[in-house]
C-alpha cells in the first residue's frame, strides 16, 4: 500500500531504496532474586570491558571515517562507562537485594537517565541519550545479547530506526547504506550532523516511520523536501531517480569549481573556507576546494584528553593542521569550553543556564594559565604557516584588552628563547553577542579581524534555547532581529577597517548566500561539503543587485517574507 511521510530534510540527496528496521533483540531481564552474587558481579565486570573494547573500535572506526573531532564523543561515553560511583551504585544493589547484575545495572540507570531528564541544563539533559547509549550496550553484553549489527547490510538500504546514537552511526556499512530516516531529530541533532559528515541522504523527525513501512518494502527518501514515499509508483520511482541522476550529475559538475575563487559576476571575490575539529579534518577541507580554514575548533583537543593537553600536544596539533594547509590561512579558536560542552576532568561549576555562565574566554580569564599555555602552542604553530588566533565568547573591550596583553607576554617569552612565530599574528574575536554587534565599530578598532558565530548570535538575540525543542521553531537566524545585527556587524568591522567572516551554520546556508554578500561578508566558513556549494551560488550572483535585495528584505516583518523575497531573488537569477 502506497504512502507518504514527511520530515525533516537533514542531509541532502534523493534515493530508492528497502526499508531495514534497525529494532534491538528484546533484552530478557531475570528480576528476580539471585543465590551467587559473586557471579554476577563478574557478570557486570565483564559485560562492562566487552563494552569497552566495542567502544574503543568504534573510536577508531569514527576517527577515521569522520576525524577526530567527530570521535571525541566515545571518549565521553568510555569515561562514563568507568564511573566508579555509578559502578559501585550497582554493586550495592547485587549484594544487598540480591538482584541479577542486568537488573541492578537497569535499576541504577533508569534512576541516573531520570535524573539528568529532569534537569535544567541543557547540556546535562543531553547526556541522558548518551547515558542510556552507553546502558544499553553494557545491558546487552551483561546477558550475552547479541547487538543488531549495521555493519553488514544488503544494497541500497535505508536504516529506518527511532534514532541513531553515536556508536550506531559510526558502525554503519557505508557500502550498502544509502539513507537514513528516524522519527525523532531535527537538522542539528547527532543522527543529522553525522550524515552530512557522511554525505549520506537522512530525513529525520517523521514521528511514524516504524509503523508505516515493514521490512524490505521499497521506498523514496528525498532528502531535498523530507518526503518519502513508501510503495512508490513505477512513474514515482522514474521520476526520483531522475532526480537522483540530477542530483549526482550536480555535485559531479560542482567539482569543476575546486580550483576556482569565490568570485561574482561583477568580479568581487570573498573566501570560501571550511571549519574543522582537528587535523584529520584536513583532507576534507582541501578535497572541497576550500582556500582556508575560518574555524578550527580546538575544544576536541581538550575534550579529548584525560588532562588539559600540555603546550607540546597543542602545538603538535596546531603545526600539523597548519602544515597540511600550506600558505592558507588557518583561523584557530581558543578553548570554547562549557555552554553545550564540559571536561571531565573540569569541574565546571553547576548553573541554571550554562550558555549565560562561566564558559570559554570567561574561564580563560579567570584561569589565565589554560589561556598562556594555548597562546604559547599557538604562537609556535604560526612558525609553520598562516595562523589567526580567534577568541569566542567576547562582551567587552576590557576582555580582548586583557587577553592581548597575555599574548604580548607570551610573545616576549617565546622571543627571549629564541623561538620563530609569526610577530605579526592576527588576533581576532567571535561576534556571538549582541554586546559585540551592537558596538562593532569599536570592536574593530581592538582586533584584526571577527568571524561571526551565528549559532549563538541567534540563540542570544532572540532570547531561544538552540538546545531546547519545545521552542525549536522559534529559532531563526532569518529573523530580522537577527539579520540587522549581522548587518551592523559587517558594517562595524568594515568602518574599523578590517575583515569580518563567518562561521556559524549560517555561512553553509545557500539561501542565505545573497544577502550575506550583499551585507559585505568577506568570508564563508562552512562544513566542508558546504564549500562547492557556495562557490556556484556566489559565482552567479552580482554585488549590486544583491546590495538591492539586502535593502528589499531588511524592510520587512517576519523570517517567512525575507525567504519568499530571497526565493523569488533567486528564480530570477
């Protein structure tokens, strides 16, 4: 029976393919009382280093598909894996009640899962998906249960599933995958990041998907529009492979601008650059065509590690980045810590709203030896190649004052030993506060260049959570609210006299394209993927009538008006 669904388009693409439900073996739990408690503490101990080891494969599995960045999140779940407190919390309940070691290990997560729900931070909220990631693996190889194996599929496979963890996605047979679709997400969720990471089609957020199609049925995922149709026509299917073949014969034409410079019609050029998490993120950058990087965000460096990495292990990342990039600049984000993102091996103080608190430059200032010892890596790496040093999280002058005079010392330092860097260094900051918008004029007359983070650019001037889903729909960076803060930023730098980029989600945005460079932008940093992209939409268009469309929808009410107006730009092109 013919169907149609609709979600959310996650990661482009279009394709026909049989429906495999990723539904887990149905775990047995004996609940009741056990005679020989020994045996099922070394039950428990061996279920949690069988899932230590799958673990540590699936790092490496997602460090090389995906970069180290990407990777970063299974160094999360190993050290939750080994929470003593946690293990111990189970141990009591084996000894004391005389439960079996899956039930005991099912009571204290359930209670744990509930606990993080219930808070307020959003960024510990979001770790209950992670926790019972991490349980249900350990539940599994607590009782032997065999663990639905994605990494040996038939062809053209569409994983069909409520969601996708981390360790899921990272196993996945990229061979015989061809889409995926879930019921929950949305575009910033993992299951969507990790299939534009993994260029694969996904809509995510169909409620129903599970019911509505069965094992092996044929369906369409357009990941252009997020419908999909299950039990297609014959016309239906002719017509999405059609598409497909358009699709594909675009991105194989997009390739012929590798080597070509973001240039307009009327011959203004602007930088085409690429974000990134850590060096193996490099290739990417370099087989997109990108001419620089306007975000490396060195945060995974840190997250990475059990300890904050020494001056020697950041300057050996830093330098090999910088390297790999030749004479293009590298623009190199100092420690963005707390917010969405906490260190274990950081006590980070509890807080009612974490993205309002002690997080990034705030932390380096109160903790200026983290800030020296990333200023000291930084400035050696400059040695090798084009480095821009970016700080994130600014609100006042006092701050970037502050944080110069910490680079100047360390500059003296380094020169006094007789060490080669870049005297010259660029020292620039994020503009993701409205304090930074609203004065970017004399922000400019403080620094050599902003990039402007738009994830919390928007989330801060439009007083919306990023992270909660209730009012999701309420954040918009085409809000015009928004919109006239990028402007006066963009204006602010250029009356100062230096660049200004970009390097939030925004950048990548296509529709967004033409009134950004009508503003001004001098530089789109995006994912990788993004890059050709942009190149074709800036190739196509011309400054003027862009400056015109820029005045046409600065004029207007809501987000909806300005997309319309910017679709109708576009037709007409």
């Amino acid at each position: 029976m013919r169907k149609v669904i609709n979600g959310i388009d996650a990661s482009p693409g279009v394709v026909v393919g049989k429906a495999f439900l990723y539904e887990e073996i149905k775990l047995v739990i004996n609940k009741g009382k056990v005679a020989d408690s020994k045996a099922e503490e070394e039950k428990l101990l061996k279920g949690r280093t069988a899932s230590k080891e799958q673990l540590l494969v699936i790092r490496e599995m997602t460090a090389n598909k995906l970069g180290e960045g990407k990777a970063a999140i299974f160094d999360g779940h190993i050290t939750m894996l080994e929470d003593e407190d946690f293990f111990d919390d189970i141990l009591d309940l084996i000894q004391d009640d005389k439960l079996s070691a899956e039930y005991a290990l099912e009571q204290v997560l359930d209670e744990n899962c509930e606990m993080l729900a219930n808070l307020e931070d959003p960024y510990l909220r979001e770790r209950e998906a992670d926790l019972r990631d991490i349980g249900r693996r350990w539940l599994f190889n607590t009782t032997k249960t065999p663990i639905v194996d994605l990494g040996n599929l038939p062809p053209e496979t569409v994983i069909i599933a409520n969601d996708l963890t981390p360790s899921d996605t990272a196993q996945v047979d990229l061979v015989n995958t061809v889409a995926f679709v879930t019921q929950i997400g949305g575009k910033t969720a993992h299951t969507s990041i990790m299939a534009r990471s993994l260029e694969l089609p996904a809509v995510v957020g169909t409620k129903t998907i599970l019911s509505e199609v069965k094992k092996g049925e044929t369906m369409i995922v357009d990941a252009m529009t997020g419908e999909i149709i299950i039990n297609p026509t014959v016309e239906e299917i002719t017509k999405a492979l059609a598409k497909k073949a358009k699709y594909k014969a675009d991105k194989e034409e997009l390739k012929k601008l590798l080597h070509k410079t973001a240039t307009s019609k009327d011959g203004v050029t602007v930088g085409a650059w690429a974000n990134i998490g850590g060096p193996t993120d490099v290739a990417g950058v370099l087989n997109n065509g990108a001419d620089g990087i306007g975000l490396y965000r060195t945060e995974f460096l840190f997250m990475n590690s059990t300890d904050f990495p020494t001056e020697d292990e950041q300057f050996a990342a830093y330098k090999e980045v910088v390297e790999k990039m030749g004479k293009l600049p590298v623009t190199i984000r100092t420690m963005d810590i707390g917010g969405d993102k906490a260190l274990s091996y950081m006590d980070l103080p509890e807080e009612e709203n974490p993205f309002l608190g002690w997080r990034a430059l705030r932390v380096c200032l109160d903790r200026p030896e983290i800030l020296k010892t990333q200023f000291r890596a930084l400035l050696r790496a400059s040695g090798f190649g084009y480095v821009k040093i970016m700080l994130p999280m600014i609100i006042s002058i006092e701050e970037v004052r502050k944080s110069r005079e910490l680079l100047e010392v360390c500059m003296a330092e380094l020169k006094s030993e007789g060490v080669i860097f870049d005297e010259k260094v660029q020292l620039g900051i994020m503009v993701e506060t409205p304090a930074v918008a609203f004065r970017a004029k004399y922000f400019a007359k403080e620094v050599d260049f902003f990039s402007i983070g738009t994830n919390d650019l928007t989330q801060y001037t439009l007083a919306v959570d990023r992270g909660n889903e209730k009012i999701s729909a309420l954040y918009d960076s085409f809000n015009p609210g928004v919109l006239a803060a990028i402007k006066m930023a963009i204006e602010g730098a250029h009356e100062g006299g230096i660049s200004i980029s970009m390097c939030g989600e925004f950048a990548g945005d296509e529709l967004a394209t033409p009134i950004l460079f009508g503003m001004g932008l001098d530089a789109f940093s995006m994912s990788a993927i993004s890059v050709l992209g942009i190149k074709k939409t800036i190739i196509n268009l011309d400054k003027k009538e862009c400056e015109a469309l820029v005045e046409r929808v600065m004029a207007m009410s809501t987000a909806d008006e300005i997309r319309a107006e910017i679709r109708k730009f576009n037709e007409s092109l």
